[in-house]
C-alpha cells in the first residue's frame, strides 16, 4: 500500500477494549484512520463513531469487511466469534489484528492461521503484555543470554473484580485471561514449547456459582522443553487492583516485572508507607496496547508482523486446552500437538 | 472560539523540547494542529515541518505571530527571547504557552502578565512537573489536608549529563533549571510564599568553566510565610540518569515523589538487585509534557488556564533572582515583590 | 525446672547451622548456657567449644545425652540421624530442639512425636521462617482476619551456589529444602492441610550429575481442603543470592514477605540502580534463627512449645514424601495419611 | 588489659538508652560485664539492675568513677552532664563511652578530649549511625572512590512524636538531634570540614511552646570545603514512624540510606500497597547501637578506638553552635574553630 496514506482501519465491537483500540486509532496513532465500527448495538457503535468523529457506525461486522476502502481491522468481539471474524477478514484481504484469544479450539485456530496465510495478509494476535515496556526489557535480556537458560518462570494475572459472574464465559479464566500468561511464558522462554501442564481451578471467589460452571481461581504448573518450570496463576478479584507480573529466573540471575503502583508517589502516614494502586487494564498497559497498535500499523504497511502471530495464539491455545482437560480428569497433559521426547 | 474546530497552533523554536512539543501538537492531542513551525535555523525549521506534515516553516517567529490562521503559539525559543515573544504573540490575540522561564528579569514579567491581561489570551507557562501524576497527586493529597500543614519540603532536578558547559547561560542552573524547583515548591504548599532565600553555587563538575560563569550544582534553602521549610537543589551531572524527585513532610504524614527507574523491570545479578534508569527528561516527563499541553488546548477552547500562568512564573523568578542576589552577597534575601512580615 | 538457672544446653553437630546456634546460644541469648558439644570430628567440636568457652567436647551425642547436668538438646545433625536422635534425647528427658527435617519416614516421625509425648518433653522443631518479622507479620495479618480466605500461597526457597553436588543427598530438595517452604505454606494458611500434590524436578544446574540423583530445582504446586491453591519451588544456585520469598493472596487482599537486599543502602550508578543483595542464610535469618532459640529456651523453661512442634514436622514430611511420588510416578498425589474428601 | 577478663562496665543513667546499652552489655555482648549502674533515681537503677543481675545499684555517678573494679564507663546520663562525667571518668582511668553531645560548649569539649588523651583512655562517642550497615557501606563505598568526589549530602532525622515539648531542653533540635546528622555528613564527606553554616529553626510543631524556647523543626545547609553541599532537616513529630535517611550524591553517582518500613511484609489492600513502619529508635538501630558498644569493647581491650572520637564528638558541636548563631543572627556562619579559605 501507498506508505504516506493513512491506514484506513475498521474496528469490529465497541466495547472496553474496542472502544480503547478504538481511540488509539484515532487519536494515540499517526497515519492512522478509524473508517468504520462494528457493533451489534446501535447505540454502541453509534456513540463511540461520533465521539472519535469516525464517519461509519454498522451493526453487522459483514459490512466492514465488505468494505473495499477499509485495508485492515480490528476485531474486539467476544471471543467465540474471533476465529470466523478472522477468516472473513483474510479472505477479503484485510490485515487483521485479532484479540485474544483468536481461536476456541485448534480447528478454528488452524483455519485462521491458513487463511490469513493464502490471502498473504498480516496477522497480528493482542498479547499486549510484549508491548509493556518491562516485559519487552525482560525478552530482551533473555534473548542477550543475560539471564543464562531460564529454569523457573511466573506469569500472573489478577482482575480487580468480579462484579457479575453470569457473565463470565465457561473456562475464561484459561481461555481469556490465562491465555496472556500463557503467551508470555512462551515469549519469556523463546524456542521452547510447554510439555506438561497440570491445572487447578475453582469458585472460591462467588463458590455460589460453581456449579454454574464459573471457575475464578486458577493455578497451572508446567513444564517446557529445555526443561524449564513454570507456573501462571488466575483470580479474577484482587481487592487491591489490577495486578499482572512475571518472572524469569535461569542460571545466569533472575528478572522480575510488574507493579501494581499507580504513580510514584508514596505515602506515608500513621498506618505506614503507602502508595496507591492501579485499578484497571486500561492504565497499566495504557502505553503497551496502544504500542501493539502501532506495531499493527506498521505491520499493515510492510506486510510483517513484528508481534505474536497466529502460530503464538495456537499455541496459547493448545496450553488452555490442555489445562482445561487437565482439570475435568485431574491429571497432567501434554498440549496437543506438542512433541513428547 | 468554534470549539469542534482543531487549534491551530505555531510552534516557536524546533529545539529538542520545541520537536517534542510539536510532535504532540500534531501526533499525540486531539483536536490540534501544527500551523506552523518557526526556527532561525531554516533546516530545523523545515525537518521538523517535514516530519510532521505541517505546512509552513519560517525562520521568524513574527511571521507566525502575524499569521491570522493561527489560535495560538508554543514559545520553545531560548529563554531570553521568551518574554518579548509573549508580549507580541498577546498582542496579536494569540493563546500563548510559553516554556520556562517566562522571562528574566521581573519588569519583563510584569510586561508579559500585563500583555496577556490587556488582550484577554490565556497565557500559561511550561511547569511540567505540575501534569506529572505523582505530582499531581501529591498536590491533591496537600490540598485535601492529607499532610496537615507542609513543613518541611524538597524538590531537585538532576540532568544527566553536562555535555558542553560553554553552552551553558550564566545562572541557567538558576533560571533555567531550579526554576521547575521553585514552582513545584509553591505548587506542593499552596498559598503561601518564599519569604527567605539563601543560595549556594559552584562549578563542582566543570571547575574549569567557574571563572566563565558556570555554575553546575546548587543549593537553595527556603523559608515560606506559613513556617515551612524548603530546599531545592540541582546539578547537572548526575551519571545514573535524570533525577527528578520531590518530598513534602506535614504535620499529618509525607509524601514522596519520583523514581529514576526505567521501568518495572529489576534485574537480580550476581552483583545484586538492578533496575536501569531514565536518561531523559522527554522519557521521564514524557506524559506530563503532553499532559499539559492538552490543559493548554483546554485553555484556549474555554479561555481559562488551568495549568500555571504568568504569575506564577513570576514568583518563581523572584525567588530564582533572590538566589542569585544571595550567592553573589553571601547572604540571606527576600525574593522581591514579597512583602516580609 | 528452676527458672532462674540457666538452661543447660547440649548440641549435636557442629557444622554451620550448629555453630550458628552454637553462638546463639552461649553469646545472644540470655539464661542459656552452652554445656556441651557434639560432633564426630573431634576437631569441629573442639574448635567450637574453645571458641564458645564451652566446657565439654565429645564425638559422641549419647555422651551429651546421658549427662544429666543437661537440660536440652538441640540436634543439627544431618538429617539422617535426627529421629532417632529426638527418640533417644526425649527418652532421656531432655527438651529437644531439633532440625529440620525431623524424620525422613512417617513411622519415624511417628516414632519421635510418640517419645516425647511419653517423656513429656517438649519437641520444637527448626523451621525458622515462622520466626522471621515479615513472616511472623503475615501469619498475624491472617490469623485475625486481615487477608480474608486465601486463596492463592507462593513459598520459594533459592540456595545461592551448588557447590559440590556431590554432597547433595538424593530428594534433599525436597526433605531439606522445600521442607521449610511446605511448613511456610501450612502455617500461612492455618487449620487447612494439603490434599493434593503434584510436582517436577530436575537436575538443571548440573544436569550431568542428574543419573547420580541430583534435583537441584523443583515446582510444586498444591490445593488445600479450604479450596487455596499453592506453589513451592527452589533452586540450588541462585547467581544473586539467597533468595527465600512468601506471597499470600486472599479475598480481603495480600501480602508478600521477603527482600534479598542487604541493607537499605542503594546505589546509583551508570549502570542504573543497584542494591547489594545477602548471600547467606545466616545473614538473612539472623534474627529469626536466634529468636526460634530464644522460644526453645522459653519452652523449656515452662514446658509448653510455641513454635513448630513434632506435628508440623510430620505434616510437611508427609508433602515432601508425595512430592517425592509424585516426580517418581509423574501423576498427582494426596499426601499420605491427610484425610481426602 | 587482660584480654579474657570481661570487660567491666558501669552504667551512668538508666533512661531509655541507657537501658538498651545496659541491655547490650549484659546480653547481647560477649564478654563485657554490667558490673555497677548509678542513676539519681533510686529506683530506676535498683530495677535496671534487678533485671539485668547487675549487682550495684547506686544514685552517683562518682561511686561508679570511683570504683577501681570498673573498666568502663558508658555514660547515658542527661546532655549537660556529659564533660564533667567524661573529665572525671577519665582522670581515674575509665574507658569512656558518651553519649552524644558530648559536651555543649566547645570549651567543655576540649577539656574532655584533653582529660581523655592525658589519661591515654579510650574516648568513644555515641553517633550510632555510622554502626547502621548501609550508613557504614555508604562510607566504604565512598572511601573506596566508588561515587567520585561528594557534591550534594543530606542527612535527616524524624522523631516520632513530640510528647511533652515542656521536657525539650532549648536549642536540643541541634545539639541533641541534628547532631547525629552533623556527624553523619562529615563521616560521609571524609576528610572535608563544614565552612559556612546557614540554619532555619522554628515550632511548627507546637508553636505554643515557641516563646518557651521550643524548636522542634530546623532546616541546616551547609558549604564544606571540598566544595560539597549539604543539608540537614529534623523535626519531632513525624506521624509514620522514626524516620532517618542519608543521601550522598557525588561526581561518580549517587547513594541513598534509610528506609522506615519495619520489615519486608508489604500488605496489598483495598486502600493501596502499605507496609508497616518503625517507631522506634531502639528497633531502628537496635543493630547499630550494639554493634557501636560492641566496637567499644574492641576500642577498651585494644586502647584503639575505631568509632567517632572526641575531635568528632567537638566538630559536630561546632556545627550545632553554628547553627545556634545562625538562627539568632539570621545570618550565614563558619563554625568556630573551622579554617575559612
């Protein structure tokens, strides 16, 4: 495409994150354009479009990709519907930057990885955490050998509340939220593959809706192939905010990341030092989803996708299945598809 | 003024803080837009212009000043021309932010204040620090009665590195740097003012450009009309990074603001816990800078500055003049202006 | 026994942990009285005694036993020896404090409970970390509420140089080493004891010694019958130091206990921000090593443990030795003699 | 002396710390010996001595100078009894250790100093900081060249709580407080002496005691005659807790000292991340302040004394009445005594 003309990009669901990659379209990133958004509801779509002055609001995702004047989009829809979204957007020539978790099942992921592969387009997955600073700093020293061969490593992610648990998703707590972590494990052990995973999950935030099917806590313990250890652990209500860290030891030193911190201020008072903390998504990663964007908008003009690919959500997926069986049988698996020495 | 209609704005100075400024104006903030671009170097001039689509690059300011397609001007020309662009940048009915220091001798201040009243144009002035977050909240905090009466306060500006001290103007460490000092020490006690001022400088890193007139590290203790106490120091040679970090203790509590570290990333090596730190000011400040442009744009839509305005680069002048006064007599002044009891 | 005399202390091995307690003893703590040493160098226990003023040197620990001028015994054998050691110690009315791992088999942890319970002495055991501040902090801020339910526990233990691997006996990791980790995590999480247990190790650090038995790092992950899930891991050679952390996640928030640094001094440097980290047990638990001896003494004197007793031994044994299965049969395991629901 | 005799020590004055160094000698030190405390009050010494064996218990200091079985003498008595109590100490041939100030005017220094050298008794001074481990490895790293040449020092020092500002001693925010962080400086910038002293002092705490004498807040900058500044700031009623910290930035890079957080526990909340602070002096430096009676010992055994001396104990003092002048005269001063370029 012409290097100088705005990208022209199509979101697809207004939503928190949509509504987020929405506005970093319009207003965080250069050369691009918010041309259309997609959103079953009207209203949704309608109000997002006027507020970030984008000229086309739609209820069906079909008239996005119809659209011959849009060169990419943005799915934000509910994950059950990523993996088609995908297709149909391959197959009519967009670059696609998909949310996480780009597939349900392996058949799904494979169908999107082949089509975006046959209609030669980018295809970029939103493990945003690689865009954080202190996780792209971190593959950075591991990739230098400046850590030695990782040996133990910990991804961790916790929501700060779960305010309705009906309308969690069955398995999200692997499917949704655990799939960065999982993500991440494999970013921060590059060329190793996850062997062995043994999950654990519960309510033991709302037990009440166990039966339900919600689980809310989640802890994974895993084995990759140069022998590395790893555990990611899940709950989806930290009284004290929106905490998300990682570490990596090996045999040459240890890194850590991640603070829940707000701002550097500390303060100290009666009760003791204290500071405040970080309460949404939106705010510790504010910097690092609007840098997996503009990584897409580069990857839309070179035809490269720098970021995770479909290849790294399939296998992010493989694990959350894995964990998922793991925890109907009570037992440890390998990840499909994974070679066993 | 039409408030859909973006803000036209003229950059005065393609500097590195002046490039900064711009790319913000014409990437990062809705709703504004890069006119034009003013630099007596016409290469700097038209780079800049070039990297960030704007149309018109001049070597005068005049010429964007006199420009009626223009809303309002940014002033990152070198500090002694500040005040004389901002009485004509008002005079023409422009909004004007203008960088520290507003200008250099308190008549010319007087003179900018005045201009600005006269045409009615919102003048504000670069005190960054103000739009940091830690800052920002620490102010909120003050003014809330968090902390109870400040009485002991802190505030230092370390640079990183003084690359070429023949550049640098005489009593810049005063004017230019403690400047950010002695603003965010009015900032973080609010409503009273410096009453006594007592100022140590030397040329600790460059001994050898003492007898030019340098100065590289400073030392300024204050007293304020409410009892508090302050110090502000700076040095321009801090090898580990660009150090900037404030401490308000109060009758209820302390605050404490600023972290060189780069980010949340810590390295745990052989030879112990590490974090790398920030380098520049365009990093640490990075959010800030843009922050209060943004506030600036708010002012020139509604007319009202919320940010800093001329009198508050007033009284830090006053106080910057005072430390002059004082290392050259050796002893204890009132900042001028500033009734003592 | 007379609470003004000073309890008269015998000690079984004069190794490094023997020696620290050694000092402890004759030198930190009050109305205790370093009466005897044993250790089957006659030279170890010689050089300690000259160095303690301690007046009876013997290789034998039935010579320490049968001296009826001692009061206690505090065994820091190796680990082999410690059960029958606490059978016989208690048998001859003595007061035992005895090392961790107290047995390397149920029967005989079963065995030494049973001897003391019929002597009516009182058995502590060494887990130290219940007395270091931050985790004696925590176990407070859980027991009375503080944390709410937890919900999610982490325990890692980090040696900072495999020497000589050796020397390392086969599953020391986990009888030696992640033994104090599982009585952190029961302690953390009280009334609650583990049902189920899964855990990989392996020879990472001198993988060419793994055919000799060495694992020197280990994950282990658990679920407690309140629904908490846990993590324990350890590694033999951590480049940075000696590295022993806690974290307890629940529905009223969090704490995390543990800092490898040595002092509060940190260091600014081109290098970025540095901080000296501690490179020894002795130095990290300094505090804690000597105030466990300081509660051994009062137990002693008024016959009832405070501390770790037999119990707790037997119970973290009982996670050891499943882990132990676990790796051996790579499946998932109730530790033995925990009732399942 | 002889070398495995334990050293014997009297005690003058059983208030807080007196309490705690008669504590470290009879408990936490080896081979020293509380053989005799003398204290005004009867009963204050009677049971400081009950709880500590000590065997005598007398209400004048003269008895315990006079003693020939004693070696030492730790004084711990009220500021304006410490010359004369080290002059009479040291004529009959005493060990001294004194508290800080040693002596509150500079003639009652020098007579103390002179009484020591021509007994040829070991004078040692009460600045406990230089005992903390990170003030101590600031020193080695700055003796050792490690932050080039000091530029810019701070040293503060925050009690926790005015009780009774009745009970303040006039002017003891310098001589008893500020003190501490004279010493601190001047340990810190080796071989350098303070030239010109400027110090603010006020009641900002409890302005109604002003007119009483009261100062319980002061600000001290200082020129050393390396050309380092620094600045020194205390006030009494600091509500998180016993906070005292050191900064020392130099041409090489900068190190900071001090943390007021009671342990490693950090408690993660619904208000924000939080940890514990300390209160008091006692658990702050508990470390320190027997490391430096342990030093001592050393210094009574070997007639060397390693600590602060007498000369230091009379350049701190120096500063103090500096500062005295300073606030009375509003005026920049050069300590007494000092050389001035």
């Amino acid at each position: 495409m012409n290097m100088n003309k705005p990208v022209r990009v199509g979101l697809i669901g207004a939503g928190a994150i949509g509504s987020f990659h929405g506005e970093s379209i319009a207003r965080r990133l250069h050369n691009a354009q918010l041309a259309a958004i997609a959103d079953p509801s009207p209203d949704a779509a309608r109000r997002l479009a006027d507020r970030l002055d984008c000229p086309i609001a739609v209820t069906q995702a079909e008239e996005i990709i119809a659209n011959p004047d849009i060169d990419a989009v943005v799915i934000a829809a509910p994950a059950r519907f990523h993996a088609s979204l995908v297709v149909s957007a391959a197959r009519a020539r967009k670059a696609v930057f998909c949310e996480k978790p780009m597939a349900l099942t392996l058949d799904e992921a494979d169908m999107a990885i082949e089509a975006a592969r046959v209609a030669g387009v980018p295809l970029q997955v939103g493990f945003n955490r690689r865009y954080d600073k202190a996780w792209a700093e971190a593959r950075e020293t591991i990739v230098s050998g400046g850590l030695g061969t990782p040996q133990l490593l910990r991804s961790l992610t916790r929501d700060p509340c779960l305010a309705d648990p009906a309308r969690v998703p069955v398995w999200a707590i692997f499917f949704e939220t655990l799939i960065h972590d999982f993500d991440t494990l494999r970013f921060l052990n590059p060329g190793s593959e996850v062997t062995e995973v043994y999950a654990i999950a519960d309510a033991l935030v709302r037990p009440d809706f166990k039966e339900r099917g919600l689980r809310d806590t989640a802890l994974v313990s895993m084995k990759f192939d140069n022998g590395a250890m790893a555990t990611a652990e899940a709950n989806f209500h930290a009284v004290y905010g929106y905490d998300v860290r990682g570490e990596v030891f090996g045999s040459g030193g240890m890194v850590t990341m991640g603070d829940v911190r707000r701002s550097s201020l500390t303060r100290f008072a009666a009760e003791g030092v204290c500071s405040a903390s970080t309460r949404l998504n939106l705010d510790l990663f504010h910097d690092g989803y609007t840098a997996q964007l503009a990584s897409f908008m580069e990857a839309v003009r070179s035809g490269v996708v720098q970021g995770p690919i479909g290849e790294d959500a399939r296998a992010a997926l493989a694990i959350a299945l894995a964990c998922v069986h793991s925890v109907n049988e009570r037992r440890i698996l390998a990840p499909y598809g994974v070679a066993r020495a």
